[in-house]
C-alpha cells in the first residue's frame, strides 16, 4: 500500500508532489509528509488525511524544486506523527519514503542498535534508511552504491525514493514488488505509484522493473540493474486523460463509476466483439487459444470483489467450456502447496494488477509450469508484467476504494473469453453464441436504464440504514453478486453483512431472520426463479424485511417483498452485470447516509500491496 510522489526539476516541487499524493489517497491515507529541498532539508509529516498536512502547512516555507512525498497505509507501527513518511537519516542529510514491507527488518534493526542507532518510528522503513545509512558511512561510498549495497540484504517488497541534501540535483529511487512509474519531462521528472499525478504533466513514461535503480536528475534517467549495469529506459505513451481521474460533479468517485459502467462495460467490448458479424477477437485470447482450448483445468486466482467475479466466471466457463473451473483465493493458492498440473491454465483476476497475494500466486503457478493470463485493469501494472498473455479490463482508472465498474468490466471480459474458448472448442452452438454476443452487445444500454432507479434506491437507503446486520442472498449466477452486495455494504457502512447462498439458509441463517433483519434477495428471472421465491417465502413466513432485485415485471416477487428494486431483462449468464449496479447503489447510499467517507472507508486502501 501507500501512495509515494517525488519530483525533480524546474517547478515549485510542492504543489506537484501534493496534487500527486491527493490523488493517490486511494492507496492510503492514515497519514502523510513530505521531504523538501531548500538550502538544507525540510520535513513535514503527520497523521491524518492529505488535506490535514496542506493545511498545517499553510504559511510555512515549501519551497523547493525537488522533493519527495508520500501518503501511508499502515503495515508496521500504529498511525501517527512519527510513524508518517520520510523518515530522515540519523544524521539529518537524507530523507525516504518507501511503499512496501522489509521482512527482515528486525534482524537489520538489531544490528544497528548494536551499532549504537537510535530509532524514532516503529517503522521498517526507517531500518532501511539507517541501514543505507550506515553503509554509506563505513563503507564511504555514495548514495547511490549505498542503496545497490543494501538492497541485495533487504528481503522484502519495496519502492523507495530518497532525497539527499548534500546532492540536492539528484533522487535515487528503487523498485522491488510495488510499482514504481517515472514521468519525463522537458527538464524534470516525476515519480509516482502509478500514473495519475504524472498525466497532467507529461504523457511520457517508464515503468521501473524489480531489481532496477533508477538516478534521477532535472535532464538525466539514469536506471541500472543492482549489478550496477546501465538499462536503456523503455518510454512509453500513456493513452490516459486528467478528466478520466477527476469526479466530473458527482458528489463521489464511487457515484461517478457506478454512473460510468455503461461507458466502461462498452469500452471493454469495444473492438474485441461484434454481434452482428458474430465474432470475439482478443489478441491475448487469440494467440494463445490452443493453450486455452486445451486446458485441463482453469484456476482463476483472485481477492475480494475480484474474487466474487472469478466465481461467477467459473459458472459461466464451466457452463459454455465444459473445463473444470477452480476459484482460489490468492492468499490461499499462495501458501498452501496446490497441485498446479501441467496444462492448467491460471486466470489471474485483478483491478489494480498490484496485489500483492495474486502476484505471489502468478509466482508460484509459474515455478509449477503453469501458463498465467491476467485480467488487470491498471495499465503496465505488475500483474500485468509478469502474465504470459493476457487482457485489460479498460474501465479507467477506479479511484473510488471500493470496487464498482472494475467489477463489471471483469465480468464482461471473463465472459467474452469463456465465450470464445467454447466456440473454438466447440461446446456452444452457432444460435446460443449469437444470443449471447447480442446480449452482452446490449448490456451497456440496459445499465443505463437501470441507473434510472438510482432515486429510488437512495430513498430504501434511508429506510434500512439503520440495521445493525443484513443477509444477502441469490442463487447461480447471482449468489456470488450477493456476496459482491454484502462485501460493499460492509465495506462503506460499516454495517455487518453476509453473503449466502439462498437455499444455504436453511442450514443456519435462516436462525437470524426476524422483523429487524434486511434480507436482500438477489432474484432475477432465470433458472432458478422459483426456487428463490420459495425462500422470499420462507423469509416472509419468519417476519424478514425482504428487499428484492428482480426482473423488471416481475408480478410474482413484486406482491411477496417489501421493496423491489428492477432490473432490465437479460440472460442469467450475463445479468449479475446488471443486478450487481442496484447492490453498488444501495451500499454507497446507505454509506452516504450514515456519514461514511465512502470514497476511503476506514482501514482499507485501493490497492493492497502487502499480503
Ligand atoms: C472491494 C475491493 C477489494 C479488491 C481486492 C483485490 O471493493 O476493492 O476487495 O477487490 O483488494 O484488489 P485487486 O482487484 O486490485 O487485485
């Protein structure tokens, strides 16, 4: 986690690197500082939001055309004033941040206190530093050898940025497990997590690969490997707009990419399908469709609300490929010895491409022969990097901590590839794959439509939001999107949520159902329509309030509910896209309602880059 900026050149460095640490709030945000340069070093940091630091900075001097910044999610030591980044250096010339974790910290530490360093955090990132420190010092040699000599010790994922107040014209960067981008400009350069505080500057960037070291002066990239060999930089063109990144008048992010999934869901089908013509081209798909045709098994790997779209990818492949279809979560696959066969194919399914378990997982699955294909929102991001082959969700940037059109955008290309491996495979006939490209071809149109009930979702917002628990149900396709509801209330609510599945009830939740409990039922028409209105039934017989998404029409359920929230008609295979948007509704409201910073709930950040 943690969000790091740094810059270098010709600008006031201030203003860049807090626009840069705003927007990377998503990755973190208990606390924040910043490193300046200006006739000796300046460091201001402290708990809290970003905006809590601009505004104990007002009237304080910041200026400076270098300097280094970053916004943090706690891993080692509470948040506070002194756990906040840059650390500085024992002898107050050098300050860093680092975005990661040092595993053997512990041990470095202990050789340091032996050394007689006093520490002032309870940070691993502080260890670091003194450990560069430290060899500097003895080894009396420059920073940038300092950083080369230490890493090869550290174990551990990391990028650090540091500032050296003897060397003001220089910033030393390093990679290693978390994602690091340069910007290049004419005369400056910018360094980020990811390319949002960069666009608006230049469209010009590097990717900084594991193990690499990069020297940053105003007119000089510099990046060699920790062997000290020079690398030639590979620039390239970000395709990525600033209004893409900003909240375009919705009170929220989230909001904003609810509101976005017709546009995005089109722009993940754009090019790569047509009904009409009746094909499925994805370069990732395409070249390797023997690999995927062939498989033995698919594993889809994943976390969270990824994780919830891997699921409902296994019904979906298992249904139209007739492959076995495994759903692991990463955190899992990673420790637990799997039997990974030669011609499994591992899915990796992921919106930011940095999670640190899935990445882990890619490792493993790799080490076992396995063929990885990512599924990543994040352009150049890490998943991607390592993945055999793969293909981009192009939803945009998700900025919102919670994941909405992410969601949607691996629905829709999970189903486009399942679509293509079983017409190449032969498992789905000529009449159900044009069905099915004419239904995903229509699905951004039907979202627009049910986005029209986002009035009267805020008003059932009001009505339960002050439940202390609620249930979600569904069956099929739709159970996972009813842990998909139950994770977003959780997540923005903080109201206690369950995802089950409906007949699943009946083996103990069923026990909680009383008059106080909301039951959101997740109960489009499809094949298991009248099993679900057995257990609304069974709900109303207990006294449950039951908040139904159902089928626009639908009489039956309409008269049982107590709410109804509609959803456009499609085929079962392709509606969670659909019947997922109420339950994204439903919880940003409930969070709003409750007074909830639904944009960054408490202890989580967008991007989880510790396991
Ligand atoms: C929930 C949410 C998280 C992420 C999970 C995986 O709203 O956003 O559960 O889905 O942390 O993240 P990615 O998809 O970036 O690997």
């Amino acid at each position: 986690m943690c969000g790091i900026v740094a810059y270098i050149g010709h600008r006031e460095a201030y203003p860049v690197i807090l626009k840069g640490l705003k927007r990377l709030e998503y990755r973190g945000y208990d606390s924040s500082g910043v490193a300046l340069l200006n006739e000796g070093l300046k460091v201001y940091k402290r708990k809290g939001k970003v905006a809590e630091l601009e505004e104990s900075l007002i009237g304080k001097d910041v200026h400076s055309a270098s300097g280094i910044g970053h916004t943090r999610w706690a891993t080692h030591g509470e948040p506070s004033d002194r756990n906040a980044h840059p650390h500085i250096s024992a002898n107050g010339r050098l300050a860093m941040i680092h975005n990661g974790i040092i595993e053997n910290y512990n041990q470095l530490k202990h050789e340091l206190i032996n050394k007689g360093y006093k520490f002032t955090s309870d940070t691993d990132t502080e260890v670091l530093l003194k450990f560069i420190e430290d060899i500097q010092v003895n080894n009396k040699v420059g920073l940038e050898e300092a950083v080369r000599i230490a890493l090869k010790r550290v174990v551990g994922a990391y990028v650090i940025v540091l500032i050296d107040q003897d060397n003001p014209d220089t910033l030393i960067a390093a990679r290693k497990g978390s994602p690091l981008v340069i910007g290049i400009g004419k005369g400056e350069h910018f360094l980020a997590s990811d390319a949002s505080p960069i666009i608006e500057y230049t469209k010009e960037v590097v990717y900084v690969n594991d193990y690499e070291l990069a020297i940053i002066k105003p007119e000089e990239l510099v990046l060699k490997n920790l062997g000290n060999e020079k690398i030639t930089p590979f620039i390239q063109k970000l395709d990525l707009e600033l209004a893409k990144i900003e909240k375009g008048g919705f009170d929220h992010f989230m909001l904003k990419e609810i509101f976005e999934q017709p546009q995005t869901i089109f722009d993940c089908l754009r090019g790569r399908m047509d009904a009409r013509e009746g094909y499925i081209r994805m370069a990732g798909v395409d070249k390797n469709i023997e690999q995927l045709k062939n498989a033995g098994r698919f594993i889809i790997i994943a976390c969270g609300t990824s994780w919830h779209a891997a699921l409902i990818a296994e019904y979906i492949i298992e249904e139209l490929c007739r492959i076995p279809v495994e759903v692991e979560y990463a955190s899992e696959f990673r420790y637990r010895n799997p039997i990974v066969n030669k011609g499994d194919v591992i899915f990796a399914v992921s919106q930011s491409g940095e999670t640190a378990d899935t990445l882990v997982a890619i490792e493993r699955a790799k080490e076992n022969g396995a063929f990885v294909f990512g599924i990543v929102n994040v352009v150049g991001s890490s998943i991607a990097r390592i993945s055999h082959a793969g293909a981009y969700t192009h939803a945009g940037p998700e900025i919102g901590v919670a994941s909405t059109k992410a969601f949607t955008a691996q629905l829709a290309i999970l189903t486009m590839i399942a679509l293509k491996i079983a017409k190449e495979k032969g498992t789905i006939d000529q009449k159900r794959f044009m069905h099915l490209l004419s239904e995903l071809h229509e699905i951004p149109d039907k979202v627009k439509t049910l986005l029209e009930s986002n009035d009267s979702i805020k008003k059932l917002a009001t009505k339960y939001k002050d439940a202390n628990n609620a249930l979600y149900l569904g069956r099929g396709y739709n159970f996972p999107v009813a842990l998909e509801g139950a994770l977003k209330l959780k997540e923005i609510s903080y109201i206690h949520a369950e995802g089950y599945p409906a007949a699943e009830m009946k083996h103990g939740p069923i026990a909680l159902v009383d008059e106080n409990l909301p039951v959101v039922i997740v109960a489009t028409k499809d094949s298991y329509h009248e099993k679900i209105v057995s257990n609304i039934q069974e709900i109303k017989a207990r006294k449950g309030k039951v908040i139904a998404v159902i089928t626009s029409g639908d009489k039956v359920i309409t008269g049982l509910a107590d709410d109804v929230i509609e959803v456009p008609e499609a085929d079962e295979l392709v509606a969670p896209m659909l019947s997922t948007i109420p339950l994204q509704l439903l919880a940003y409201h409930v969070g709003v309602a409750k007074g909830s910073d639904v944009d960054k709930p408490r202890n989580l950040a967008k991007s989880v880059t510790v396991e």
